[in-house]
C-alpha cells in the first residue's frame, strides 16, 4: 500500500495496483462525446448529461453531471437518507472551486454557471480527463499547467462524502478555495423551495457545524490538509438553473446558500479533504481519509472476488458495483429493522432506482437474482426475501415504500407473484431449507388469499381458474403509469404475465409442499395449476396475430395489443404456454419489439405507439409504456431465446451487446431504466435502474453455458 502523505494525512490519490481492483472505466479525452468540433476541450452539453452516482448502502447517495453542475433536484455531494419522517434530504448541493495563484489571480474550475441562456462551464475547459476507479469518480483538471485531481467516496453505511483534492504538478503552490452551496430540502422537493433564513454556523477547532431547523441534523465539515480553515464571509444566497428539471416540466430555479468558503494552500504531492456528514461526531471521526477510501476500496475489491467467476473480468465487473448500489439497509424503518435484529437476523432491500424510486417489492424480486446471487451475495438474498416475508399483509407483499415512511402500500398484482420466483432462484443457489420452512406458511396464506379474493379485485375466477385483477384507479400491474386520477394502461381483468406468473407460482407451491409437507396437501396446488394451464392455452391465443392476448376479460374485452408482457407465458421456469406455440410468440416479439437496450414496451403501429419519451409528466407517462423501451425485459428475452433455442448461448449472449457502450452513457458505469422506442434510443428516466442492471448481469452469466442456474 502507499504510504499516506504525511503533511496532510490524507490517502495518496493514485490510480490503484492490480491487486487492489484497479476497475477503470471512461476516460473523457478517448471517449467520442468528449470532443467539440473546432475545440480541444470536451463539449459542455455532454458533461452535463452524461452523470455520476456514489451511494452508501443506506439509500443515500452523492451525484451530478460530470461537469460538477447539479441538473436535477436529486443532484448534490450529500444527500443523506434519515430516518422516517425525513427521508432523503440535500444536505450539501455543490462546490464552487477556485484556484488562487502566486499573482492573485483566481480561476474558478466548477461547473455551476449554467443559465437557460448560455452554458458557462469553466469544468469544460480545464477538466483533461474523468474515469471511474472501482466506480468511485475521478476529475483531472489542468489550469494553467497546474494539475489537480479531485476523487469522491462514501463510508458504507454513513451520511458521509470524503471529497478530496491533490495538486499533481511537480512545481508551485496553489491555494483553493471550496465554496459549499447548501438548501436543505427533502430530495424530491421543488428546487423552488424558499430559504426563509440563511442557516447558522458554529465552529470548534477543526469541526464546523452548518445548523437549520429541527429535525434536520446539522452539516458536519471536517478539514483535513495543509494551512486548512474555513472563512466565513456573512454568507450568500443565490440561485441555481436545473437544467433537466426545466426539461421534465418541474420548477428549474432555485436559491442556495454559502456561508463562505474553505481554504488550503498545497504544494506538489498534498492534498486536501473535506468530510461533510450529518452524523454524529464520534462516527466522524473514527475514520480519517486514508482509512476510509481503504476500506471501501477493500469492501469494492470483495464484492468483486465473491462474484461468479464470469462476472470478475471486463464490463461485467464494473456492473457487479453498480448492482452494489442498489442493496440498502433502510434507514427509515428503524423499528423493522429492531425487530429483524432481535430474530439474530438483518434488514435489506433493494432501491428501484436512482434518483427517485424507492424499495418496491417488484423490482426487488425482478432484481434479486442479478444483483445477489448472480454476485455471491447469498446471504443478502436471504436477508431481503425474509425482510419482505414480514410485510406480507393480505396475501400481497408491498408494491413499494414511500419516501419517508414505514408502512407500505400494497396495490400491486404481480409483486406478490414475484416473490416466489425469487424464492426459487435463491433456494437453487443456496439450498436454504430454513427460509423455505420459516416462509412457507406465508406462501400457503398467499395463495389461499388469492383464490378466495383479496385487495384491490385480486382473486381467481372460479369459470375458469385464472387470476383476474383491477379496481377503478388503480395500476396494479407493471405498467403502472399513472397521472392524476388516469390511468394510463389499467389493464384490469385476466393480464398475460400475472397468470404465467400465477402458473409458475402454484407448480412451486406443488413442490415445496410435497417437500416440507405431504402429497396430499401439495395435490390442490397441482390441480390448480393445472386448470390454469388448460383456461390459458384456450383463452389467450389471439389466433390472428399468432400471439398471446395482453389481457382478456377486460374492460373493452380481450386485449390484442402486441406488448412484451406474453413472454412470461414462456420464459419462466414453469412455462403456462403450451410448447407448440413458443417459437411463435419468440419470433413476432424479436421481429417487433426487440431493440439492442431492450423491449419495446408495444408494438410500432400501433395507435397508441410513442416513439419519445420526454416532456413534463403527463407527456412522459403517456409514453412510459406505449413504446418506451425497457432494459429489464432483455432478461426475459433471453431466457424466451434459450427455451426455444437452448444451446444457442452465443446467439444469446449477442443480444446484450448494446450494453458496454451504454455504460459510457447517461450514469457512467450503470445501466438506465428506459430508452427511446426508435433510433437512437436516447436513454431516459432513471439514470440507474436495479433491474436493469440485474438482468444484464444474471443474462451475462447465463449466456456462458449450460452449467449456470440462472
């Protein structure tokens, strides 16, 4: 290891040895969307839509465009996740960095100056190079022939960002100034939001305290370099342009507040870190900079090396950080967590996405095999499915959490369904009986509730034995858009994928039963089972198109529309669709609806067909699933593929070939939630997507061969 520098005490900044899981990834000055035509410097529009994303493992994270500007409301250096009824709060939004030479002359390097009229980004004339080392960013500027490297990280499990900068020239002094711009405001607010009041600053030795109102913590700072102070200058409110948020239709102005600025003087070789936290101080200070980028690099290089093996190389491995993202211990649910301690057992979930979702039970059972299992990390697996197997109320486990709060809300139809095919990867992995036995009367509970009926229309028909689902304002499936009181695709009746999943479930049921129990009692879930096979292959075939249905018995009857949803009715581990009509359903999705990012959420020519995703809300969600391209569903694609085509993994694997690029794109090192239906298939929506990258990571180990279970 190097050695820490010990004038500053911080970590020396250097790119990391092989045997410290040196995963770098984009360089801006190779990159094509770098280079502006007729300039040397990177093109600033770009830097401000390509973005990057650090997280804690709390839900909380750090993030912005990479030319430093905050575009979104989401955007800032903390965003601390506190517990419920806070939430996700900005505590700390951006840096101003300045530079003062020996001749008094000062050049700001940031990249804050951006108006609705023009784009003043001084990041995009002096920022040389930008990559990922083990997904942490790195910023190299050149101002003037004075090198200096920026480098963020986030303790696991705190409400802390390390920002550290070191000067790289062999020669001269520099002195940089940090203005810290701060509105503490719950991360989905409007960037609207008044500041009545500048915020109050006490200070003690080397420890500041930036103060608002109760119950927001204060803003810790904590210095750590040569000649380093914080100047106080009466403080300064302005306001910042969100350049996205103008495009997604919301509130794009809003005031921020600095007190001043902190200050250091480096020579060649020092550096300066600036620890910005809201937690308490003793937690602060039991991790200086040198221990703590260690210990997060060897927590990154072991979630590297418990990984499948054809995970550990190449773009994959960049992905199994990415995956890390998105596995949280929540820490709004205090008391769930209490509880699942006293059990000798651990709180997890998954975050839907970043910047805006939540833990939602379906991506979560979508995701856990790509981001747990497919990744070593059994144990988590288990953890999430039991932390779910506590909330099941009514037979359904919780849609999704909202921001903030401790209970769920439990309008979904499929989540539910979900989490027996998460149960059944993990069990294939881990061969967990105890979880199976502790879950088991849950699962029984789950399926009594859905064949006498439950929440929200949910139950089987006794005509024919397929689960049917809808109540008026409701989206209960997972194309769940919806604005104000419309619905956009309600989908209520009989919906494809529910009763493929609903088949799936009950043939589990029929074999965990008969295991942990008795023929006799696993005898009912096969006969239910096995008359949902029969009504399916009668009811859904839609002879004309040679497809399935979308929905039957709906609203306005059967649904022909052609959609991604039929797939399930093939692809999961116990197919509803009779055999015959596989190859059928495979080729008209991969002649419709197939793209390189995903599948077509509905078929081109059809009336309701969007090609763009874009505009304010009511313009997005009416395209959200009338087109919009998901990347999640390559998964099912490619397991649809290797049903009809089993040895083809080659052929399979093709299909995720879209993917290294996009890693360049959008959130550097992830993967997004949607693209554009039609060329180019700009991404949209989330800028990183648990399922998303799930998917591509459990199809990537898949595609390998047939020795894989997943």
């Amino acid at each position: 290891m190097k050695e820490v520098n010990k004038t500053t005490g911080a970590p020396d900044a250097r790119p990391m040895m092989k045997d410290e899981l040196a995963i770098e990834h984009v360089i801006l000055n190779l990159m094509p969307w770098t280079k502006r035509s007729g300039s040397e410097g990177p093109d600033p529009v770009l830097l401000l839509t390509r973005e990057w994303l650090v997280t804690n493992g709390l839900g909380g994270y750090a993030s912005a465009s990479v030319s430093g500007a905050c575009t979104r409301r989401y955007h800032g250096l903390l965003i601390a996740a506190l517990p419920a009824p806070l939430g996700r709060m900005v505590m700390l939004s951006h840096f101003g960095e300045e530079i003062a030479f020996a001749d008094d002359s000062v050049l700001d390097f940031s990249g804050e100056d951006v108006t609705e009229e023009h784009i003043d980004l001084p990041s995009a004339e002096f920022l040389s190079e930008f990559r990922l080392e083990a997904g942490l960013p790195v910023w190299r500027h050149d101002i003037r022939g004075c090198i200096v490297e920026k480098r963020l990280w986030m303790p696991h499990l705190q409400n802390t960002v390390h920002i550290c900068y070191r000067y790289l020239s062999d020669t001269g002094t520099i002195r940089l100034r940090l203005r810290p711009s701060m509105h503490f405001r719950e991360h989905e607010a409007p960037v609207s939001l008044p500041m009545h009041s500048a915020y109050k600053v006490q200070a003690s030795g080397d420890q500041y305290e930036v103060c608002g109102e109760p119950p927001i913590p204060p803003l810790r700072f904590r210095l750590h370099g040569p000649n380093a102070g914080f100047v106080l200058e009466g403080g300064k409110f302005k306001t910042i342009f969100y350049r996205i948020e103008q495009s997604r239709g919301y509130d794009c102005r809003g005031p921020v507040w600095s007190p001043g600025y902190l200050r250091t003087t480096l020579h060649p070789g020092e550096m300066f870190t600036v620890i910005a936290s809201t937690e308490p101080w003793e937690t602060i200070l039991a991790l200086d900079p040198e221990e703590a980028i260690q210990r997060e690099r060897t927590r990154r290089r072991k979630l590297v090396e418990v990984a499948r093996p054809e995970l550990k190389s190449g773009w994959a491995a960049e992905l199994i950080l990415a995956a890390d993202q998105f596995i949280i211990t929540p820490s709004t649910r205090v008391g769930d967590a209490a509880r699942a301690h006293a059990a000798g057992d651990e709180i997890r979930t998954v975050i839907a996405g970043y910047h805006w979702f939540t833990d939602w039970g379906r991506d979560t059972m979508i995701s856990l095999d790509g981001l747990t299992l497919a990744t070593g990390r059994h144990l988590e697996a288990g953890y999430i499915l039991r932390t779910f197997g506590h909330y099941v109320r009514d037979g359904l486990i919780p849609n999704m959490f909202p921001e903030g709060e401790n209970k769920g809300l439990y309008h979904t139809a499929d989540a539910t369904l979900w989490y027996f095919h998460a149960i059944e990867k993990y069990l294939a992995v881990t061969n967990d009986r105890d979880t199976l036995v502790q879950l088991l009367p849950k699962l029984i509970d789950i399926v009594e509730h859905h064949v006498r009926g439950t929440r929200f229309g949910i139950g089987v028909d006794p005509a024919d034995g397929l689960l049917r689902q809808g109540e008026e304002g409701y989206q209960l499936t997972w194309m769940d858009a919806k604005v104000g009181d419309w619905v956009v695709t309600p989908r209520r009746g009989k919906a494809v994928e529910i009763n493929a999943l609903w088949y799936n479930a009950l043939r589990l049921m029929e074999i965990w039963v008969r295991e942990e129990l008795s023929e006799t009692d696993a005898h009912k879930y096969s006969e239910l089972a096995t008359r949902v096979y029969e009504s399916f292959n009668k009811r859904f075939w839609y002879e004309a198109g040679s497809y399935l249905h979308d929905v039957i018995d709906g609203q306005q009857g059967d649904d022909p529309s052609l959609r991604p949803n039929q797939l399930f009715a093939l692809s999961l581990s116990y197919p509803v669709l009779e055999p015959t009509r596989w190859k059928q359903v495979l080729d008209i999705v991969q002649k419709y609806l197939l793209t390189p990012y995903g599948l077509r959420s509905l078929a081109p020519g059809d009336p309701n067909y969007k090609k763009q995703y874009y505009g304010d809300l009511r313009s997005r969600d009416a395209a959200y699933h009338q087109g919009t391209v998901w990347g999640w569903l390559m998964g099912p694609f490619i397991d649809a593929w290797l049903r009809v085509y089993p040895d083809d993994f080659e052929g399979a694997r093709k299909f995720l070939d879209g993917f290294p690029k996009h890693l360049g794109e959008a959130c550097i090192g992830s993967i997004s939630e949607i693209f554009d239906a039609d060329e180019p298939f700009i991404p949209r929506g989330c800028v990183a997507q648990a399922w998303s990258v799930a998917e591509v990571l459990r199809c990537w180990v898949k595609t390998m061969g047939k020795q894989t279970v997943l």
